[in-house]
C-alpha cells in the first residue's frame, strides 16, 4: 500500500505530462484491485481458518486487517480526489471532456443513442430478481448496474432489484463527435443508464447505480494429488469465479437500499463497501492515455539504443564468441533477444533450443521462433501455469507448443518456474558445439520490456552455461546437483549463498578491507536476510538497498542498522531489474537475477541469480547503472527508520536535482555521458570494477 501511495504521488505530481498522471493514477486501481484480490483475501481467509498469531508489526490478522481496510478507504478517497479536484479539470482545461449526459449537444446524443442501438444494446441481458429469477452470478471485477424498480401495475408493490452486467468488451468511455483539436467522452455506464426504461418496460425504474464485486483470487488445490497441473489450473481457473466477494464498489450517490441489497446479498461487512465518486473502476483510465492522440500531453517519445555488432560478427553468435553482452533495457532495446531466439530456430547449425516462460505477450515472435523451431531441432519449453492472472494464456500457449511439436514441462511440482533462461546449443564453424543463453532480470515479454527496467546476460561463457543446462536438467527431471556455481539456485543453494556472501562482506569490514553491499530489488522480506544486513551493518559494512516496492527492514536504527539506507524509485519505467553489487574486499563481484530477497523466491521458487563477468559488463553496472540510482533525488524516495517514505529532495536538500530514468535516457540516445551523474560519497558503489576474479575462474 506504501507503494501504492507513491504511485499515486507520481500521478498527483504537476511536473508529470498530464496523460502519463491519468495512467498513473489508473495503475493504482489496477494495483489495489490485485492486492485486495489477493493479499487482503488472503489475510481474510488466514482470519476464517482461525490464525492468531501476530505478523512482523505485532498485530495479529483481524488487527492487521482492520487497519488495513481503513487505510485502503483512505486511499480510495485520495485517488477519487486526485481524479476529480485535479485531473479532471486539467483535462477539461486541455480539451479532453468527460461529459455527463445533460451536457450533451444533440449531434453527439445523437450519435452515442446509435452507439447504444447497434453495439451495446445487443449485448446487454436485464435481469430482475424475483423467485423465478435469483441473483445472477456477477464476475470477478465486471461493471454492473442495479437498479431499485417497482411494476408498473402494481405502484405500492414491492420494490425488486434488478442487475445489468456489462460486457467487458465494450470500452467503458464513448468517444463522441466533436470539433478538432477537442476529444469529448461519455461513460459506458451513464450511456447505459439512459436507456434502463426501455429495457424495464414493465417497471418503473426508481434508483441505479454502477457497482463492481472484487472476489478472492487465490488458487487452491493439492497438487500431489492431481493428475495433470494443466488441467488442475484449468479446473482452478473456473472455480476463481465462484470465489468469495471481498469488496463491493458502488458510486457514491447510490440509493441506500441498493447498497444494502448488494452488501447482504455478496455476504460483505459495512467496512467493505467502498464509494466512488467517479468511474467505478479507476483502472479503465488507461483508455484515456491511448485514445487522447495529444503528444504534448505524455513523456517525450524513446527510442531504445539498438545493438550493434562489432566488424568481424556476422551474426550474435561470432559476437558471443569474443564477448558477454549486457542489455539495460528499456534503455537498450529488447530486439536482440528476441532476435537471438528467432536465429536460433532459422539457424541450421543450432541442433536444440530450451527455454523458461512465466509471463508474456498475447503475440509473442518467441513463440512463433519455437513453434518453427520444433520442425527440425529438439525444442523444449518450460511453462510456468501458475504465473498469477497469467494462468489461462499460459495454458492456451502450452497447449499449442505441444501441438506443434515442442517438448513442454511445467517445472518443479511445488515450485514456481520463475528464472529467465534460454538455451541454444549449436555446432559453430570452428567444429566445436558450445552453449550459448540469455539470463535475464525480467519476462520474455517484448511489450512490457518497452517499459520495465530490466537486465539481460547474453553469454556463451562455459561455466555459466553448462551450469544453465544443468538447471534446465532440474527443471524437466528434477535431477538436482550440489554444487551450481557460479549460479545461484533456489530453492537449493540461494539463500545459503546470499547469506554467504553477506557474511563475507562482514569480515571485509571487520579486517579493514572495503566491504559495501548495493542489492536492488523488488521486494525485500526475507527475515534471515535481513538480520544478516543488520549483523553487516553493525561490523561497519555500508549498506544500500534499492527496493522498489515493500521492504520490512528498518533502516538507520541506533546501534542496529546505521548503516543501512533503504530508497525506492517510482517513475516513468517500473523498475524490475534484481542486481546484488557486493565490494568484496576491493574485488567487485556483481549479480542479476529473477529472484527477490523474499521467502518466496529464496525458498518457494525456481529461481537463478547470476554473475557478470565481462569487464565491459561488469563496468557498466559498477560506474553506470547503480551510481544513477544512488544519485536520484527526483524519483527516489527514502524509508526512514519507522517505515515511512519520504522523497529524497526533502532529506537531501543540498543535492542537486537528477533524475536516474531521464539519465539513462538521454545516455542511451547519446545525449549525456557519465559525468553528469553528480559526484557524491553516496552514489558511488565501493570497490572496484575489478575482472581479476572473474579471470581467475576463467
């Protein structure tokens, strides 16, 4: 929910184009459905199975539960009123109307009742509840109407609820005729509501309101029992319809005897009832940032840096050969890994191909490469079906590969596939058959690469890939080993390296040599871990973490953790790239990987980190990367000691103003170079860019 708020601080924040706020803002409703979906359903089902025991705060799940519902009802009013105090004006200022019905001229009533007639209408099932017809089943999440009638022949007759489901299908906001340079809306819902009398003939419609029913969207089931996980997630899927309501969202002047119809009828307390005071379902303001065509209105275009091979490669595979490549995407752009899958399966010198997939597009060319590849190589594809909301697209492209020749496993039972690898394995011009992968921070997705910060490996390193075909040996035929190095395996060697290398850094510290830890990541919720950093940082080694989202360690604590400094950075990308920097006494060594320090990932996962090992790689990272994400302090912000955020130009206020994602920008289109990273003890990894390791083990 901290998160959260500072998303929403960025979409309340008049320096942001004013199209990237209204998606801001639609991304925390996106992200507080998935929590109250899953996280608060959870912690409601922990409170039905009797849990009584306390959490990391000391309350127990009904206390947690309680502040938790309020502060989510606080937020909600806050997003509403960002919405409507100031985006909403400001779109009007700027010629983007959402306009109610009454502010209709009659061209546009006109053309939106046409609307109604030909596309909407026919779509739309009227349902009133009596005994022959009971409450129908409302999805997961869909827009509604309820509606209070009474029959018309009978005026003191009972009043009966009725309900209109809305198709997903239909955009929520109308695009109306109007004069250039002006783009006016009308809500799907108020459109809908013009037209209730004609679809009740037979009632007198007294009241209507749109609603939405949040359910609970956990998975269960027992996978030891089942006899096939495909079709166990399938049959799950199903079953998510039927799961537990646990929010019910309603406009704001709806009539109270719709919302107490609604409440008794979902089984919701008073408390899980949420007013809107606006669209019902703030995450459809997506449409907006799309259909609005007003550039002057939204980030300044991008262009990925593309990579360019060197004189004497023809293709990746001679550039593999002489060197790692190391990608930072979005800021280098994510053709080069799809390319490296597509020339693996055009490629008759490439004899096998393997690959992990957790999430991707609808349209993937990987797919396309692997199905094609399947015709003439041994092709094989691990997919993860529990990749959550991913489940039913996952199932369907599983489906397909298998059709298509393609050898597809689901992982570990248990476990969670969630590394990023890719395997060719190829007969080079020089008669050798050597490995060459892709390792990656993120998903095999080319779509959110253009906006998530990830890192890819692009390596024909012996070590490193023989060590990959090994995981992929655990991954099909569980055959583990014990020793991965110099990967990092969950849920068999991770943690215990993590802590490892944790611990070494304490000695560093406690004889004198350089011991600084920088680790960015997603999450940081590992209890071990994190007494680990508090025992490092009392033996003097400094600390710092860049955790996007929720971290539970407590930064800058008297004699526990003074040197450890927690910031989260939320801007234009989503950082979701996972690097481990630690000095080693002088002698860096980095990682990158999928995994978080959560228990989940360290224990609960398939997961693999990585070393970097190429000089030029390993400088980047070293003098680059990490040094600009220590330096911002315009989209930082910093957790003080009782858990708190604050942004980073409040705390720093002597400074100078850098913004790491514009940095990294403007560096990959050429327009900056490293010097413009400001010069400060805090934005400088310690220890050098060091490759002698790394030639060692070579």
């Amino acid at each position: 929910m901290q998160f959260n708020r500072r998303v929403l601080e960025e979409a309340e924040d008049p320096t942001n184009p004013l199209l990237e706020r209204v998606k801001f803002l639609a991304i925390t409703g996106n992200n507080l459905d998935e929590y109250v979906e899953v996280r608060q359903a959870g912690l409601m089902q922990r409170i039905e199975d009797g849990y009584r025991e306390p959490g990391y705060d000391g309350l127990r799940p009904d206390e947690s539960l309680a502040v938790l519902t309020a502060d989510i009802h606080e937020f909600v009013a806050d997003q509403y009123r960002c919405w409507n105090h100031q985006l909403l004006p400001e779109l009007r200022k700027h010629g983007v109307r959402l306009l109610e019905w009454k502010e209709l001229e009659t061209d546009a009533r006109a053309f939106a009742q046409g609307y109604f007639q030909r596309e909407v209408d026919p779509l739309l099932t009227p349902i009133s509840i009596d005994p022959a017809h009971p409450f129908p089943r409302v999805l997961n999440k869909a827009l509604c109407l309820a509606l209070l009638l009474r029959a018309k022949r009978k005026s003191s007759g009972p009043q009966v609820l009725g309900v209109v489901t809305v198709p997903r299908a239909l955009a929520r906001f109308i695009h109306l005729p109007a004069s250039d340079g002006v783009f006016d809306y009308l809500l799907l819902q108020d459109l809908i509501a013009q037209n209730l009398a004609g679809m009740y003939r037979g009632y007198e419609v007294l009241a209507h309101a749109a609603f939405r029913v949040t359910r609970n969207s956990n998975l269960y089931f027992e996978e030891e029992e089942a006899r096939s996980l495909l079709e166990t997630i399938r049959v799950e899927l199903h079953n998510r319809r039927k799961g537990d309501a646990v929010r019910l969202e309603i406009e704001t002047g709806a009539d109270p005897e719709i919302v107490e119809r609604l409440r008794v009828n979902f089984e919701l307390d008073q408390d899980q009832v949420f007013r809107c005071e606006g669209p019902v379902n703030l995450s459809r303001l997506m449409f907006f940032h799309g259909d609005v065509h007003r550039p002057d209105l939204k980030f300044t275009s991008f262009t990925p840096k593309p990579l360019h091979l060197s004189r004497k490669s023809t293709n990746i595979f001679d550039e593999l050969r002489q060197h790692d490549v190391l990608l930072h995407h979005p800021y280098d752009s994510y053709d080069p890994v799809v390319d490296f899958i597509r020339q693996g399966a055009d490629d008759p010198a490439v004899l096998s191909m393997k690959q992990t997939l957790y999430r991707t597009s609808q349209d993937s060319p990987m797919f396309e490469a692997l199905t094609e590849a399947a015709a003439t190589k041994e092709t094989t594809l691990v997919v993860e079906l529990m990749a959550r909301f991913d489940e039913a697209s996952n199932i369907r492209w599983a489906r397909d590969m298998e059709d298509a020749g393609v050898q597809v496993f689901h992982g570990v039972v248990g476990l969670k596939t969630h590394c990023k690898l890719a395997m060719l394995v190829r007969h080079d011009e020089d008669g050798v058959t050597r490995r060459y992968c892709h390792l990656g921070t993120g998903n095999y997705n080319p779509v959110t690469a253009r906006f998530y910060t990830d890192l890819s490996l692009l390596t024909c390193d012996a070590q490193i890939t023989e060590r990959v075909h090994m995981v992929f040996n655990y991954l099909t035929a569980h055959a583990e080993i014990d020793d991965y190095r110099p990967l990092l395996v969950a849920p068999l060697t991770m943690a215990e390296s993590f802590l490892g290398l944790i611990r070494r850094e304490q000695e560093h510290a406690q004889a004198g040599r350089p011991a600084h830890i920088v680790a960015k990541m997603n999450a940081l919720l590992e209890p071990s871990v994190i007494e680990a950093l508090y025992q490092a940082s009392q033996s003097g080694v400094e600390i710092d973490l860049i955790v996007r989202g929720l971290s539970i360690a407590r930064p800058g604590v008297k004699g526990l953790s003074e040197r450890i400094r927690v910031r989260s950075i939320v801007g234009r990308f989503l950082e979701h790239s996972r690097i481990f920097h630690f000095a080693n006494g002088g002698m860096s060594e980095i990682y990158l990987g999928s995994a978080d320090w959560m228990p989940r990932n360290l224990f609960e996962r398939c997961e693999v980190v990585f070393p970097v090992r190429d000089p030029l790689a390993i400088a980047r990272i070293h003098d680059e990367i990490l040094p600009a994400y220590m330096a911002d302090t315009v989209k930082a912000r910093l957790q003080q000691s009782d858990g708190a955020y604050m942004r980073a130009s409040k705390i720093l206020k002597d400074a100078p103003l850098f913004s790491s994602q514009d940095f990294l920008m403007q560096l990959a289109e050429g327009k900056t170079d490293l010097e413009a990273i400001p010069k400060t003890v805090a934005a400088k990894p310690s220890g050098k860019a060091s490759t002698k390791r790394a030639k060692a083990a070579d």
